[in-house]
C-alpha cells in the first residue's frame, strides 16, 4: 500500500509536460499494476471472489 501511495503522490507532484512519453507511459503501466496488486490484497483479506 506504501508503494501506491507513494507512486500517485510523485505522480500528483509531477509536472507531466517535462516528462518524457515513455518514461510516463511506463510509470503509468506501473501505477496500474500496483493498484491491481492492491485489489488482490483486498479481496483476498475481505473473501470477495469473482462469481
């Protein structure tokens, strides 16, 4: 959870127009794995599964 956190606060801070393309598609790619990581997480502690 530390990780999200910390990747959508450097991403908040970030002024996207000094980014590179590829360097911001990757560090969006990254944000989107960790985000699905952090759903497992969660649905593996709270029992939710998929029907």
């Amino acid at each position: 959870m530390v990780e999200l956190s910390t990747a959508i606060d450097h991403l908040a801070t970030e002024d996207v127009s000094e980014v590179p393309r590829l360097q911001l598609v990757e560090q969006l790619i990254e944000l989107h794995w960790q985000m699905a990581r952090l759903q497992a997480q969660i649905a593996r502690r709270t029992g939710v599964r998929l029907p």
